[in-house]
C-alpha cells in the first residue's frame, strides 16, 4: 500500500496508514461518519477533515468508490475486481451487493449502439429487502384483525 501511494505520488503517514487500514477493514458502504469513529477510537487527534480528505484520496487513487442513494449519505466502497451493483433498501437502508457479470455485456452492447464509451457502470435499485416486507405484511395483517375485531 505505502508503495502504491508513492507511485501515485502520496506520502504515507501514520494517520494516513491508520484511516486507510480502518476503511479496507470496514469493507463495504462505510460513510465518513462511521469511518471516523472507527479511527477515534485508536487515535482521537485525528479531525473529521483529515479522514474525509483521505477517504476521498482512497477514492481518487482508484481504491475505493461513491455510492450515492438519494438519501444525504455518501458512502464509500472499496473497488471490486468486477463490477457489482447494489439493492437498497428504502426502509431499513440496507444495502445488498449482487454481480453484474450477466449485466455488464448488455450495458456494454447499449452504449455501444448510444456510440457512448462507458468508463464505468453503477446500478443500484431502490426497494424493500425481505425482512422489511414481512414486517409490513404484518403491521398489516394486524391492522386488519383489529379492523375485523371492531366489526
Ligand atoms: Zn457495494
Ligand atoms: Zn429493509
């Protein structure tokens, strides 16, 4: 890693080490919020601004990427070797990575016929995952004993 930095042109520093050691062993979908408490609690000098510049520095050298629902959060992942997209759930936020290898053929041909030259694909799609959806089947179902209890 420090020798990747270099080539790139970064110095690796102590911090610098600690943050991007946190954000590759958090893994997915990490938000600065989240990143920032992690490094906190193994060294509380390090400010908000310095995590968030080097987060964005994870994602400038092509380690890590945006992911942005639409819902004020921006969260983090680092870079897969293929392609994947993610479900996101609109009540729980959970979100769910799945493969694009069956995809990416498809958008490739599209762009193609667009005469577009892609530089990369996202998809995410919004929804409710499983538990979230039994859960308001349930509500419902409650409800609607109670309605039938009334009667
Ligand atoms: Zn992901
Ligand atoms: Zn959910």
């Amino acid at each position: 890693m420090r020798e990747f930095l270099r080539t790139k042109g970064f110095k690796m520093t102590p911090q610098r080490e600690l943050i991007f050691k946190s954000f590759f062993a958090m893994g997915k979908h990490v938000s600065v919020d989240e990143l920032y408490d992690k490094v906190r609690q193994q060294d509380s000098s390090i400010g908000y601004s310095t995590v968030w510049r080097n987060l964005k520095l994870i994602c400038k050298v092509g380690l890590a990427e945006e992911v942005n629902l639409g819902d004020g959060v921006t969260r983090y992942d680092r870079a897969t070797e293929t392609p994947h997209g993610h479900f996101y759930c609109i009540d729980c936020r959970k979100l769910t990575e799945f493969g694009m290898d069956n995809i990416v053929g498809q958008l490739a041909i599209i762009s193609r016929e667009n005469d577009f030259v892609p530089s990369g694909f996202k998809i995410e799609i919004q929804g409710r995952c499983r538990a979230c959806r039994d859960k308001r089947a349930g509500e419902k179902t409650t409800a609607e004993s109670a309605e039938a209890q009334r009667a």
